[in-house]
C-alpha cells in the first residue's frame, strides 16, 4: 500500500540529491540540470499531497512551477552561453570577478 | 501492483539523478535527467494526474531537456577539466560547506518525515474529480486566470531576455 509518506520519502531524497548537486559539482550546466531535479522533487510534492487533500490545485501549482522552470532554463542557457564565451571554461570558480 | 509500480518508478528517479550529478559528460547528465522525468510521469499517473504526467514529458523532456541539450552541443565542452577530479572535488572549505549542508538536509529530511504519521490516500470519488482535464483547465482559467496571464508575461520577459543575454556584441 503506497502512501503519502513515500512520496514525501521520495521527494524529500531527490531534493537532496539536486542540493548535492548545486553544492558539490563544478560545471555550470550540471548546476542547472541539479536545479531542474530539486524543482522536480518539489512539483512531486505538490501533486501527491493535490491528491491527498482531494484537490486540483497541486496539479495547478506544479503547471506554473514548470513554466516557470522554462523561463529559468532559458534566462540560465542564456547567462551560460554568455560567461562561456567571456573566460572559454564552465567552470564556476573562474568567474570570480565580482568577488570582494 | 501499484506498489510495485511504484518502487520501481521510484527507483528509476532516485538512480537516474544520482547519476545525474555524478556524471562527468553533461551530455549523459541530460539523458540521464530525461530518464528520470519519465519515471516521475509515471508517478505521476500513479497518483492520477495524467495531466501533469504529459504535461511533464511535453515540457520537460520535450522542451527544456532539448534546450539544454543545443547548449551542451554548441558549447561542446566535453568533461570538466580534469584538475576537478573527484580527489579535489572536496577541497576548498566552500565545497565542503556545501556538502556538509547537503548532508545536513537530507539528514533534516528523513528525521521530519520519520515524526509523521501514515496517512493513506482516499480512494474514491475525489480520485475521479483531480484526474479530469476538464476540472483542471476550469480552476486554471477561473480561479487561476490572473496567475495563468502573469505566467505569460514572465515566459515573454524570459525569451526577450534570454534574446538579448546570447546576442552577439557588436
């Protein structure tokens, strides 16, 4: 029987491998790709506790949190796209120039 | 039956995105991401939201996965360099905040969710009302229409700025 927990389980566990990710790797697009499985293990949340409580509205917020996501890859890419042509490298220890 | 799909689905999510993040080729990152998109539509569909589901392999695998995939291609770096291996990927005191925090939190996690107690789905009438499309679109254009219009003035802002980020300097 699979109940709400194991999908906040679920969730909880995807969004701290996306955490993880952010933190520890040193590539600006996986970054990105780690941002997208922690928006993810959100918009499950939203959708299994929508269906707990009976109600649309989760599948409703998950609809805007992925446009939103969009407009993020997109606005990201972009500033990626951007810096690589600056210094030729993902790396994002090398864009330190606003650094103190 | 349904608890089987859901282990497996579930495993499918949590394996594909570790691999995510510890891919080193961003090419297989993306592919990898893609996998675990569609083990979360099926979830998705277990939780009867076939909307979301196809909504998710649409937009997600459809259109985001495939812009980032243009980017990977024309930014054609293939691996990290290779001073970042993994002996060094804990090094500076940063990353080891960061990993700390990481740790920290799904430690926090687990604890929250081992205090709650089971609370099981409803199975009946409710279920039929969530999975329609047709009680989905009427709260999303009534109740929801302002935040459904603002959302695309903010996919318009994105493209004119993503536009404007990625042109060339002359």
């Amino acid at each position: 029987m699979v109940s709400l927990n194991h999908f906040l389980i679920l969730s909880g566990v995807l969004f701290s491998i996306g955490t993880a990710g952010v933190f520890l790797r040193r590539n600006l697009i996986t970054v990105l790709l780690s941002i997208e499985v922690m928006l993810n293990a959100v918009n499950l949340t939203f959708v299994a506790v929508g269906r707990y409580l009976g109600t649309v509205d989760g599948q409703i917020i998950t609809f805007f949190v992925m446009t939103v996501a969009a407009a993020e890859a997109a606005i990201g890419l972009a500033l990626v796209i951007t810096l690589f042509r600056h210094r030729e490298t993902l790396n994002p220890d090398a864009y330190t120039a606003l650094k103190w | 039956m349904e608890a089987v799909a859901f282990y497996i689905f579930a495993a499918i999510a949590v394996v594909a995105s570790l691999l995510v993040v510890g891919q080193r080729n961003p090419m297989y990152s993306v592919m990898l991401l893609i996998v675990s998109f569609g083990a979360l539509a099926g979830l998705y569909v277990l939780l009867d939201a076939p909307f979301t589901a196809v909504t998710q392999i649409i937009i997600y695998a459809g259109a985001i996965m495939v812009l980032f995939l243009f980017v990977v291609m024309l930014l054609n770096v293939e691996r990290e360099d290779s001073a970042t291996s993994v002996a060094t990927m804990v090094g500076p005191t940063g990353m080891k905040l960061g990993a700390g925090l990481s740790v920290l939190l799904a430690i926090e996690v687990v604890w929250a969710l081992s205090r709650l107690g089971e609370s099981h789905f409803g199975h009946d009438a409710e279920t039929v009302n969530i999975s329609s499309v047709a009680r989905i679109g009427q709260a999303l254009f009534t109740q929801h229409a302002f935040a459904f219009e603002a959302t695309s003035i903010l996919i318009l802002v994105a493209m004119v700025g993503a536009v404007v980020l990625a042109r060339r300097e002359r």
